[in-house]
C-alpha cells in the first residue's frame, strides 16, 4: 500500500494520555463552552421579548432554557472529567 500524501494522515493515533490528547480534550471542553454559553444568551435575550408577547411562548422559552442548560452543563461536565482524566494520566505518564 502507497503511503499517504497527507502528513495528517501519518500521525501515530491518540493513546491514553498522549500530551496531544490532553490538548485536543482541552480544546473541545472550552468550544463546546463558548458554544453553549452563546446559546444560553440566546435564550436570555428571547425570554424578555417573549413575555411582552405572551405568557405561552415564555413559558416554553423557560422550559426550553432549562432543558437545554441543564444537558448543556452535563455533558461539560463530562468532557471536563475526561480532560482532566487524560491530564492526570500524562502527568503521571511523564514522572
């Protein structure tokens, strides 16, 4: 078989505490972050707008604010446990 052209391509895979897996779970812990708190802005700023409205469509913003925070701040949760798994890991990998 013909090696690949692309570099990316020739990278040894992620192992259990590999420095560049620690980079990546940090990386993805603060985008899925930034993302998420955007998104309960989003929700913050359509609230006031939807009770000059109506009461209804509040009331589902609310709920909606609550669901989507609440698995929001869940699985940051978990993406953090695993980043900081993967660190302690290199951490001890390294001594």
């Amino acid at each position: 078989m013909r090696p690949s052209p692309f570099p990316m391509h020739q990278r040894t895979p992620f192992r259990p505490g590999d420095p560049r897996l620690v980079r990546f779970l940090k990386f993805r812990f603060w985008a899925y972050a930034v993302r998420h708190v955007i998104g309960v802005a989003v929700f913050a700023v359509l609230i006031p707008m939807a009770l000059r409205d109506g009461y209804t469509l509040s009331a589902v913003l609310l709920a909606g604010l609550a669901l989507y925070g609440g698995f929001a701040l869940v699985s940051a949760r978990k993406m953090w446990q695993e980043w900081k798994a993967q660190e302690r890991l290199s951490r001890e990998k390294g001594s």
